[in-house]
C-alpha cells in the first residue's frame, strides 16, 4: 500500500515526485509508457515563459510565475540545462506596436521583471538576424529554455533516489474506492493508495472520470516542429523569437534549444484524437511560410527532424486544478505554460495533499541537491575526462559522432534513475541518435549496449517500448561476431 | 604533445590507400585513426561483389577489397589506431582524439589527409508526414543490422530512393526472405548505377517507380504502411494517384553526405555543392599541408576511384612533408551548361590531370567540352549521361604549362 501514487510521469509527475520525496511517506509513479517524459513533455518549445502572456488573475499566470522563478534554482539542484536566453516578441505594425505595449503592461502586472519595449534598431543590436520587415520588439531578459527531458528525467531520477517507486507500462484503465484507499487498474495489475494524483495529461479527465469527476475535458491542439541542423545555429538565433500575437492566433516561434539546435514551430490544429502524433504535409508548409518572417535565410534542407506535441486543452481554458474526489487531486488541463509551472505546481501539489489530509513530516537526510545523478562527462576539461577514462574506458569510446557521445555516458543513463530502457530513451537523456545523422551511425550499437546491460536477447530491444521492436530475429547466415 | 608527420583521419578505403602510397613515397612518421574497432570503413558492411573491377581486375566484394589494403598496411608496418575518434582538428594541424587505452590525445600533425567517408541523408531532411514508428531506416543502417550484426531489420520493405545502397539492399533483404514491394524514386530516373537496376531490382521483379514519393508514413509503436503518390514535373504529390502500401520497414536511400564537420571545423573552404573541399589536382585543400580524398572530398560511386584519389592525395602529402616544389601554375575549373560539379576545383601545378565531375540530369547526345575562353581543349561525344555516374576528362601537363592561369570550363553541348 502507497501512501500516495502519482499517475503520469510527465514532468508534473515527475517533479511532484520529487517534492513529495522529501517526505516521509511511500509514494509511486505509474505511467502507461516504458519511460518518463513521453507525453507533452517530450514535444514542447521548451521555454521557461517570462511570465507576459498569461491573463492576469488565471491560475496560468500564478503558476507561470512562480514557477518561472524557481526553475534556474530547480535546474541547478538537479544538474539540468537552463539558459536564460531572453525572448523578442517581434512586431511588424503598427497595431502590433500597440498590442506589445498591452503585453507590456500586462508583464509588469503579473511581476515579470526588466521587460522592455524595443524599435527597430533595438531589435537588430540584440539579433541582426531579423528580418527587414521587423519594426519593433519587446524584450523580456528573464526568458530562458530548459531541457525537458532532463527535467523530467532528472526530477523522477532525485525522486527515486530518495524512495520512489517507478512502476512502467502500467495504464490505468479502472480505479475503485475501499474504504482507506484507491485500487488502480491496469487490466490485472493493481496498485492501492491512500492518496492519488491525477497527472495523466491528455488522459487526465478521463482518469478523473473514473472516480466520478466528470466536471472537465480535455481535447488534443497538434503543434508541429522542425528542428535544424545544429551548425546553422550562429546565423540564426539564439534567442527565443515570437510574432505579436494577433486575433487570428499567437503564431508559431523560432527559438534555440538547450541542445544548441535552432527549432521552429508549433502549429495549433485542433484534433479529437488524442495519439494522433502525425507531422503533415500542410503543418511543415506552414510553418515554413510564417518562420521565414523571423530570420533571413532560414536553411530548410538543414532539417534534421520534425515531430509533433499534443497540447493538453482543458474545457475552461485555464489549468484546472481541484480535489476530484476526497484524497484525489486532480492536474487537468496542463497546456502551455506547464512545462513552466510545473515546480510550482509540484509545491502546491504538497500543499493540497496536505489540506486533503495527507501527514507531512519531513526526513532528515534529504536535499535538494541531486548527488547520484549520471556525471556531465561533456562538460569536464580534458583532465578531468582522462580520469574518468583511466577509472573506466567505456567513457573513450564514442558512440554517437555526431553529439560526441560515448559509451560510458550511454550506460550511465541506462544506469542511473529512472534508467533507459529503450532506443528513445537512451537519445532522451545522451542526445545519441539526435544529431545530424539521426541515429544511422550508432543505433545498431546502442541497441547492442542496451540488450547488453537489460540482459535481453538484441531482438527483444525497442525503439520506445511496446511492439516498437527494432529486429525480427536473425538472418538465415544466424550469428555474426563484428 | 605528440607530433607526428603525417596523421590520416579515417581508416577505410581512402585512409588506407592515401597511407599506404604516403608510405611507399617515403613517409615513415605517420599514423592512421579509424573511429571503427576495425580498418575497411564503409566496405566491411558492402558483402555483395562489384569491387576493384578497375583497380585489381578481378570482382572483389567489399570485405575483400578492403582487406587488401588493411594487409598492405599491416605488412608495411604502418601504425594506426582503431577504435579511435577524431573529435577536433585546428587551422594549425593540432588533431584531437580520443580512445579507452589513451584518453584524449593531442597530436601536432605537419601533414593531415582527410578520409572520413560520408553519411547518408536522414529522414527528418525528408518531412515526411506521419507517426515516427519504429521501423525507418536509412539503408545503410539496415545493410549494418544485416551483414554486420546478423540481424533482420525488417519483412515488408518498401523502400525510398533508388540510390546504390537502396538497390543493393533490395536485393539483399529479398535473398533473406524479406519482400521488397516497391522502390520509389522522386526523379524521373534513378540515381543508382545501371547494373545495379538490373541485377538488383530487375532480376528479381522488384517494382521501381519512378516520380514517386511517400508522402505518409503510418503505424504507432511499429510501421504499418506507408502511401505513397506519383508526383509532377515540379516533384509535387498528385493527390489522387495516392496509394497505400502494407508494409513493416521503410528504408530511405536519399543520397550520401560527405560527412565535413571536422573539415569545417578547421575553417576548410567549402564547395557547397560537392559537400567536400575545394581542393587542388593534389587533393591539397585551403590549408597548405591538409589533404581530402574519398567520400569526405566528394560522394564516389566506385570505390576503384577512391583509391585512386587517395593515392593522389598521398603521394601530395608525401611532396609537402619533402618540400618538393613544381611548376606552379594557377587554373580555376568552372563547371558550366550541364555539369553540377568538378573535382579538382583549381589546378596549381602542370601535371597531367584527370578531372572528375558529375552532371546534372540524364543527358542523351551530347559533347563534353572543355574549354579556356574560346579555345576549345577537347571535346568528346557521349551517347548517355547520367547524375549517378561519375565522368572524367583528362588535362595533360603540356596543356596546363601553356595555359599558366586562367578559367577552364567543362560543359554540355550538341
Ligand atoms: C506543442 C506544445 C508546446 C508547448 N510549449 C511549452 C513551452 O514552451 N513552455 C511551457 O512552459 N510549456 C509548454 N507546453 C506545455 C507543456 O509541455 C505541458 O504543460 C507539460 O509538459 C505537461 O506535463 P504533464 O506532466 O502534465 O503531461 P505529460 O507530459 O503529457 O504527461 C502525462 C503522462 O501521463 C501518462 N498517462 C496518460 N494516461 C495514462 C494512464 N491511463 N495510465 C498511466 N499513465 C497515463 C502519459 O503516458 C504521460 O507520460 C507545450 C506543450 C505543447 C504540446
Ligand atoms: C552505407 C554505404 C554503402 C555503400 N555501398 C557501396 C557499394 O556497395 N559499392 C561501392 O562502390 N561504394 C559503396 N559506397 C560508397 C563507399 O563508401 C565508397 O566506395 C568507399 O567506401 C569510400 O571510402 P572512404 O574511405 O572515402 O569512406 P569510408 O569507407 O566511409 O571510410 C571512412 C572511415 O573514416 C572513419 N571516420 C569517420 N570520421 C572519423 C573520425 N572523426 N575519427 C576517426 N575515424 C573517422 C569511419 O569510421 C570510416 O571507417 C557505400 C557507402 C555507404 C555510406
């Protein structure tokens, strides 16, 4: 019996994880996946939101700014990639001009600090790269972007270093009521708690349906991305680049990621499918047309990848955040600016379980510092690597040439809490197979790596869990010795 | 820091080569570094035969081919470290590289040949519409799985792109049971060679579609089909010819990509359209003393000419390190109506000179000119032309000498 199971390790799961762990309590994480971070979270813009956008007085605003405010602590606690890039909300005309003065006020009331409204020459001494047609800007420094899988990864790894169960490929279909506790269903799996947090994402209603709260729904918003080459970066940006929004839509933005790519993208098609992670043809056409509006030059044949995140679109239009039965607290609706909000949100998880009568009682030994995260071998001075390399030889052996990865690195991740069990989830937390060959070179030895440290058959290795197998068995030559 | 003479980055069939001619010209101070626990690059996943056809006169397959060249290698005694990855080299030759027995090494080169082959085009470079199920490889990555690891990547292919690797591989997969329902090219004519059509795909009645294109792909945790459309003269998918194709595995043979990131990272001028260098008849790039040859310089489609390049290139290199000097001449060549590319771009000494190049669509009837200004150098008919095959014209010293500086161009005409 778990005094608290959280559903869902996006990264809300994933970080409440983590803020509960530093209680004295028996907590689990279910999701349906192999691995954390394979909803909303893995497809998103990555943007810590200064905190502009948001309507003063929603439960967005309070949470975007909060959480804004403690995601560079959060990131450093855990070892995680932040960049206080800043981000230019770029105008065109005059009507634009006026909206960015609105944003402006409207920053200022949701306390987002040292935002500034910029004209034309403004805009190019900070990006050059604009282009012509843009006019004005408003800046706002305290933009940053944030690796999400190391977010998410890091955030349920911390949490399992200090007790947290992580139970995989468990979808909860069914949930009952005894008396001192939820039974959780996945066909003939069980899992019981005396407390449960709905973090299911694009599920979340439906979860909360199962123990009678049908008091929301939430709809799937497609937003498509293309992510370029990597050595284009310099001439594009490495800010965070958004158009005014307009009646019509926000638009889509052009932004560095943490990766050191330039993205762009998300469209927003509403869908009422919610697995439907198609890219199309029309998606790529637009984000083609609006993104040549950011930059010059934008290289189109340097795409590497594209893919699409579904927004979690709640009914009421804001975050939707209540007890959806007695000891039940329920995330509904946790689009943009989640990913933001999520420490905050993991806070005030804490405190809502409380109110619903959970016992807190601190332990002693925990910190907030990650110590048995994998070492950031990529960031060591050459000593420090030949160390490394001497105490373990795996760590000289590069796997991925394009992100420089090695094989230390790989297993360390497969190693380390949450740990990869799939192709995927190795790319998540090394960036092997995210480069400009996309896998092509280091696959094969990654599957290898994997079957190796999982003791499976190589057959047996996915690409992300389920029947993503990779091979079908042997050739009719049967076993090769490379 | 350790210094070394000549370095060669890449220890498949260019590497070799280039060291094993360094060598017999006299280099004895130089060393090979090879990413792979094994030397051959590319060709030890190339089993079927086709190779040194040119070089040795005898079909070899690939394994074979390059094997010849790691015993010549071994047998000079020419040191090489495998499992060894370049990871940086600088505009003053200092190479960075990194293994599990030695660390992070820096090593001061006098010489450096670039050999790092090529990689093959992704499929985000492609924007297909659909899911990103488990089941897309590029051919290369399946022709590794296959011959290399013994594995099968796949029952029901389809397979995108008619690129050698893509034929070879339809065969390959057929011979071990696996059904290739189609090849689809976007071209109106295939980038692969023409014995690779007929022996690969003809004879074993594997359908290739020409001006088609998969438009999307679908599946969930694995591939299931993918639809596929017949596209327009401007290579847009015409809706209605759409349709859907079953499948588990779709593999992509979109064309290879001189792999030029440590190239670049040395601040090499660049040909934008080969990928490679812009290099000398010596292979010598932008930076006196570093050397290309191979797929790194640009995509060749018999490894008989790699060879044979990066003979050249490391005969040159043996030149620079002796401080041999000839008689400089300084001749840009152009490529002009119909030819995409030549390679060398510039000749800087009178010697007799092979030119090669690639064209830029199927050409039938034509004269290959080459000319400076109007004087016509030579002009030779040919009856077909394609962008798959590589061409080549040769320059004599005694043209060159007499020529001294100027433009010579290499065009189509009737
Ligand atoms: C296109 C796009 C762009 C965005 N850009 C930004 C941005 O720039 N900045 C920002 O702050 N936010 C952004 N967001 C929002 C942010 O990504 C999300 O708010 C955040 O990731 C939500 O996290 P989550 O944990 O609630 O959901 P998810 O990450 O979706 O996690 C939900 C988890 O629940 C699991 N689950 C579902 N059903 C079940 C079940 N029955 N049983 C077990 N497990 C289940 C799923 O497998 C999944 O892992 C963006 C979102 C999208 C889609
Ligand atoms: C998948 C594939 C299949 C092919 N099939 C055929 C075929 O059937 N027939 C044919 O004639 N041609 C084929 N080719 C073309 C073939 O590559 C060439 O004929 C020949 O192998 C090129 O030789 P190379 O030495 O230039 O490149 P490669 O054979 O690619 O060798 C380059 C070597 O450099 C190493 N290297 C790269 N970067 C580094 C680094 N940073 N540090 C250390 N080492 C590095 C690589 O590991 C590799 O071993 C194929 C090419 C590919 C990519």
């Amino acid at each position: 019996m778990f005094d608290v199971c959280i559903v869902g390790a996006g990264v809300v799961g994933a970080l409440c994880a983590r803020a509960l762990s530093a209680y004295q309590l028996n907590v689990c994480v279910l999701d349906r996946a192999n691995d954390v971070c394979t909803g909303a979270s893995r497809a998103n813009s990555a943007i810590v939101h200064a905190g502009f956008d948001a309507k003063p007085g929603t439960l967005k605003a309070r949470f975007n700014v909060r959480g804004s405010e403690m995601m560079e602590q959060v990131c450093k606690d855990l070892g995680v990639k932040y960049v206080r890039n800043g981000s230019l909300v770029l105008g065109y005309t005059d009507e634009d001009k006026a909206t960015l003065s609105d944003l402006y006020e409207r920053g200022v009331k949701n306390g987002v600090r040292d935002l500034a409204l910029l004209d034309r020459e403004g805009v190019v001494a900070l990006e050059p790269h604009v282009t012509e047609e843009v006019t004005c800007a408003l800046y706002a420094p305290t933009g940053a972007i944030v690796s999400p899988f190391g977010l998410c990864d890091a955030g349920l790894g911390h949490a399992m270093d200090n007790g947290v169960e992580f139970i995989r490929n468990f979808e909860v279909d069914r949930i009952e009521c005894e008396d001192d506790a939820y039974v959780l269903y996945a066909g003939e799996q069980t899992v019981r708690a005396k407390y449960v947090v709905n973090c299911a994402g694009l599920y979340s209603d439906k979860i909360a349906a199962m123990v009678g709260d049908d008091s929301f729904t939430v709809h799937p918003r497609r937003g498509e991305y293309m992510v370029l080459d990597k050595a284009f970066t310099p001439s594009l940006t490495n800010f965070t680049l958004f158009s005014t929004p307009t009646p019509k839509g926000k638009g889509i933005l052009v932004t560095a990621t943490t990766g050191g790519n330039v993205m762009l993208g998300p469209t927003a098609e509403e869908l009422t499918d919610k697995e439907d992670l198609d890219t199309t043809a029309a998606g790529t056409a637009s984000i083609r047309a609006q993104s040549a509006r950011y930059v010059q030059n934008i290289p189109f044949n340097a795409v590497i990848t594209s893919f699409t995140g579904l927004r979690a679109v709640g009914s009421t239009g804001d975050f939707i955040i209540h007890a959806s039965a007695p000891g039940f607290i329920t995330f509904g609706g946790i689009e943009s600016p989640g990913l933001t909000s999520a420490p905050a949100l993991a806070e005030y998880c804490v405190e809502l379980l409380a109110t619903e009568g959970l016992a807190l009682e601190k332990k002693n030994d925990w910190s907030p510092v990650r110590t048995k995260g994998a070492i950031k071998f990529n960031k060591m001075t050459d000593e420090q690597k030949n160390e490394i390399i001497k105490d373990n030889p795996a760590y000289g052996n590069m796997v991925c040439r394009c992100e420089g990865v090695s094989e230390g690195e790989i297993v360390a991740a497969i190693r380390t809490n949450p740990g990869a069990r799939d192709v995927d989830g190795v790319k998540r937390r090394t960036r092997s197979g995210m480069g400009r060959c996309q896998g092509g070179f280091c696959s094969s030895i990654i599957v290898e790596i994997l079957s190796r440290e999982m003791g499976i058959p190589y057959e047996q290795v996915t690409k992300s869990g389920g029947a993503s197998i990779i091979n079908y068995g042997r050739t009719k030559g049967g076993e090769h010795n490379d | 820091m350790t210094k070394v003479s000549l370095v060669i980055v890449g220890g498949g069939p260019a590497g070799m080569s280039a060291a094993v001619a360094a060598y017999k010209a006299g280099v004895t101070d130089l060393l090979i570094l090879e990413r792979e626990a094994h030397l051959g690059g590319i060709l030890r996943q190339c089993i079927h035969n086709g190779f040194g056809l040119h070089k040795f006169g005898e079909e070899l397959t690939g394994p074979e081919y390059a094997a010849r060249y790691a015993e010549q290698v071994k047998e000079l005694g020419i040191p090489y470290k495998v499992g060894t990855m370049v990871t940086g080299i600088t505009e003053d030759k200092v190479i960075t590289a990194v293994n599990p027995t030695d660390g992070i090494m820096h090593i001061q080169a006098e010489a450096i040949i670039l050999a790092m082959g090529c990689r093959e085009r992704p499929k985000g470079a492609l924007n297909i519409a659909g899911a990103r199920p488990s089941g897309i490889y590029t051919a290369g990555t399946a022709q590794k799985y296959v011959n290399i690891k013994g594995y099968m990547p796949g029952k029901e292919v389809v397979i995108l792109g008619s690129g050698d690797i893509g034929l070879i591989m339809a065969r390959r997969m057929t011979l071990e049971g696996a059904k290739v329902k189609a090849v689809c090219e976007l071209m109106p004519y295939s980038g692969g060679l023409a014995r690779n059509i007929e022996q690969c795909l003809n004879d074993f009645g594997i359908p290739l579609m020409l001006s088609h294109t998969v438009v999307q792909i679908h599946g969930k945790d694995r591939v299931t089909g993918v639809t596929i459309a017949k596209v327009d003269e401007r290579r847009n998918p015409i809706k209605e010819t759409e349709q859907y194709i079953a499948c588990d595995t779709l593999l992509l043979s979109c064309g290879l990509l001189p792999e030029n990131e440590l190239t670049k990272g040395a601040g090499i001028t660049m040909d934008r359209i080969t990928g490679g260098a812009v290099t000398d008849q010596s292979r010598q790039t932008s930076i006196p003393g570093v050397f290309a040859c191979g797929n790194v310089l640009h995509v060749h489609d018999l490894v008989d000419y790699v060879s044979e390049e990066a003979e050249i290139a490391g005969c040159a290199a043996a030149d620079y390190l002796a401080n041999k000097q000839s008689e400089r001449v300084d001749i840009t060549v152009q490529p002009v109506g119909g030819v995409r590319y030549t390679v060398p771009q510039k000749i800087t000494s009178a010697q007799d000179t092979t030119v090669y190049f690639r064209v830029a669509d199927v050409f039938r009837d034509k004269r290959v000119v080459v000319k400076c200004g109007d004087r016509v150098i030579s002009n030779k008919k040919k009856i077909k032309l394609a962008p798959g095959e590589m061409e080549t014209v040769k320059l004599t010293a005694q043209v060159l000498a007499e020529l001294a500086e100027g433009t010579i161009t290499i065009g189509l005409e009737e």
